[in-house]
C-alpha cells in the first residue's frame, strides 16, 4: 500500500466491508475522514476499520473508542511493560517511522536476555544504520563506517530493556518528562477487542521536537493485561492541528527462536571497518566513590611514551538522568602530585553510553597531556584524581569525587595508545 493516499487506502476499506456502504455515504464518510486524520494511518486503525465496520472506524476518527472499559492506573500499566521484559527470553519488533521530510525508514529489532541486541534501519530496502550488541562486542553501521570495539557486557534485564527503550523510552526517562515537560500527560485504560479480547492502552503525550517542529507527541503502548507485554506501539506528533503518524510496530513477537547470523555483520561494499579494543578496561574496576547524584568508577589508567596519563572511567546516575541530558556536559579532570607535573585537559574525549538497570551508564576515556616538566618522564608515581562528572552548565555543578593516592603505571611505548585497526572493503 506504499504510495497510496489516506483517501485511497479508506476506499479500498469500505469496499472490503461485509455490508457495503450507500455510495453517497461511502463518499461523504471518506472525504470526512480524510479531513479529520493524518495523511498516514496506523495498523490499529485499518484493523479496527476492516474488522468492525463504517461505524467503528467513524468513532475512533473521532477519537472514541467503542470497546472501552475501566481505568488503569497509568504508572502501574507503563512499569509493567520494563517489568515483563527482563521475564521474556527474546523480542522481535518490526516497525516504520517517518521523519519530518515524509521520509519512511523500516526499522527491525532483535533482542535475546542471552545478550545479544541488534538494531537495523532501512531506507528504501538500503541498509542505512546497524547497532549490534554481543556480550563481548560493540558494533555500529553508518554508511560508510562501521565501527566495532569491546565493550562492557550487559545482562539479559539490560539488553531486553535496550530494545524497549529504542522505541519507548526508559521508564525513569518517562516518569521525568511527566514531571519537567510542560503540558506532559499520562492515562491508561481497558479495551476489549471484537472477538472479546482483552487489552490494556496507555496513553503519553509531552511537548517534544519533531525536526524543525516544536510541540505534542503523542505514545499509544497496547499490551496484554495478564503478562504486560508490549502487542503494539504507535507515536504521533500533533502538526497543523491533526495527529501525524511517525511511527508504528507492525510486529511485536515475543520468545521466538533468533534468525542465523544474528550476531554477525557482513560490512556492505565501500565500508571501512575500524575496530579496537580499548573498551575491554571497563571490565576493570580499581575504585569507585559517589556524589550526591552519581556512581563514580575510575576503572583503568595508562601512562604514553610522553607521560600523557590516558583515563578510563565510567558514572551512572542514581536518579535516572537520561543520556541526553548529561552526557553532553564535559566532565571536569584534575590530577595533583608531589613532583609539581602539570596536566592539562583537552577539549574532546570519546563517550560511551550503555543502559544500566533503569539508568544510563557513561563511559570515558580522556587523555590528560602532561606539561613540559623537567622533572623525569617516569615521576610522578602516584597522584590525586578529582573529576566532577556534569559541571556547569551540567546538571549537578559542584558534585564530584577525589581518588587519592592512585599509582601511575610504567610508560608504554606508544603515543596513541587508542590506536584502531582499519579494514576497507
């Protein structure tokens, strides 16, 4: 039905009715229809309308829903969904959304509690973004880099909930635009299908930004009532007044057996792979201290032919706060010694972000070059480590941890410690 518009897909709908409309109803249903709803339509929608008939598909145009039942509480209903995930061995999820240009992207989702995610998006049948998720692996696809590395490992709960999160959010990440989004909205009730049916609909709406548009989004999650597993999911933006479809499942399968190859990337003709495995230190812990807000994990140091002191840390948040929210705030670095060695912190680090419970975990590596010095490339041996995770204009000025006492490990014989092999194909 690709390239059809809103009033030739209703068309062929009430044809496909069991009782076919007047002609002159039919007509004047059509033309209200159009008038009243987005230029796409969502799966529920051509459902309900094949199976239900002229008088169903009129009432949810206007926004009513004939098979409604009692009211849910809405926190209780979104939570499940998180909550039935980290039970469900796999999640396969087939979806479309559309950006603000009208351009369509087919999206497939899988996710194992092996440990196993993998991310694709499609852009007219053309491979166009990959994120592959192994327990020993991090792999990423944009034409025409793919980039592969070792990366902390995630446990089954982490991984199922990365897929959930991809198209819904995190929970916490729900529960704080309820509570700092002007305008934000959260409701949930009961529906009973045709055939008796029953299923349970929450309902989000936030202001949100959609490309160059500022206002409401609209998140209709459908999920089964006894086991709270997500059956459907649609996203709309409200533009010029009408709900515009931008996203929707036309799959959801739970438990079913993973496809060959899921974990493997054949790179297409013209991608350059680089891979590392620089990430393998965040298996490392050597001390962990905490702020108000944060976990702070200093889990390897390095030390270059030039003394240059190569940092790997990581901090989760307690409360919550959404990668985006932190993760662009540069963190603050200082290193102290006895021999009088400066450091002076660049102005660009590698961050790494990777779910952790309901929280989000960032990992960094930041390179401090050290000054000029006369004193001996070997010296100092150990130093005092203070690093302030989200300063101003970050959301927790002032928080931060000091490692004291940290020894310095011998000096490599390398200045680029991060080097990556490159492969072309």
């Amino acid at each position: 039905m690709k390239g059809e518009s809103v009033e030739e897909r209703l068309t062929q709908v009430f044809k496909r009715l069991r009782a076919p409309l007047d002609a002159g109803l039919e007509e004047r249903t059509v033309s209200a229809m159009v008038a009243s709803r987005p230029r796409r339509l969502s799966r529920r929608l051509r459902i309900t309308a094949i199976a239900a008939g002229a008088v169903a598909v009129v009432l949810l145009v206007l926004g009513l829903f004939p098979f409604s039942g009692k009211d849910l509480e809405p926190a209780q209903a979104f939570a499940r969904i998180y909550e039935a995930a980290g039970e469900a061995d796999t999640l396969h999820i087939i979806a479309r959304s559309w950006d603000s240009k009208n351009e369509e992207a087919e999206i497939e989702i899988w996710a194992s509690s092996e440990g196993i995610y993998r991310n694709e998006r499609y852009i007219d049948g053309v491979l166009s973004y990959l994120h592959l998720q192994t327990p020993t692996r991090y792999t990423t696809y944009a034409h025409p880099y793919l980039h592969e590395f070792a990366s902390p490992a995630l446990s089954g709960e982490e991984i199922m909930e990365l897929a959930l999160r991809t198209s819904l959010g995190t929970y916490d990440a729900i529960e704080k635009s309820l509570s700092y989004r002007e305008g934000a909205t959260i409701s949930a009730r009961r529906e009973w299908g045709l055939s008796g049916e029953e299923y349970d609909v929450v309902e989000m709406e936030h202001e949100t930004s959609w490309g160059p548009h500022t206002g409401l989004k609209k998140i209709i999650a459908t999920l089964e009532p006894e086991s709270g597993r997500l059956v459907s999911l649609e996203k709309y933006f409200l533009l010029d007044g009408s709900w515009e479809l931008i996203y929707e499942t036309e799959v959801v399968e739970w438990d079913v057996a993973l496809p060959t190859g899921i974990a493997t990337v054949e790179p297409p003709p013209g991608t350059t792979l680089r891979r590392g495995t620089w990430w393998r230190r965040t298996d490392n812990v050597l001390v962990t201290e905490e702020t108000e807000d944060w976990f702070v994990t200093l889990h390897a140091i390095d030390v270059n032919v030039n003394g240059d002191v190569y940092l790997t840390m990581s901090w989760v948040s307690k409360s919550g706060f959404d990668p985006g929210t932190y993760s662009g705030y540069f963190p603050v670095i200082r290193i102290a010694n006895d021999a009088g060695v400066a450091y002076e912190q660049p102005d660009s680090a590698s961050c790494i972000i990777r779910p952790r419970g309901s929280a989000q975990e960032c990992f960094w590596t930041i390179k401090m070059l050290r000054q000029e010095s006369k004193v001996a490339l070997d010296l100092p041996r150990t130093v005092d480590i203070t690093i302030e995770p989200a300063p101003d204009p970050g959301p927790t000025p002032g928080q931060k941890v000091t490692f004291p006492g940290i020894s310095l490990p011998p000096r490599q014989d390398a200045e680029d410690l991060q080097r990556r092999e490159v492969t072309e194909y």
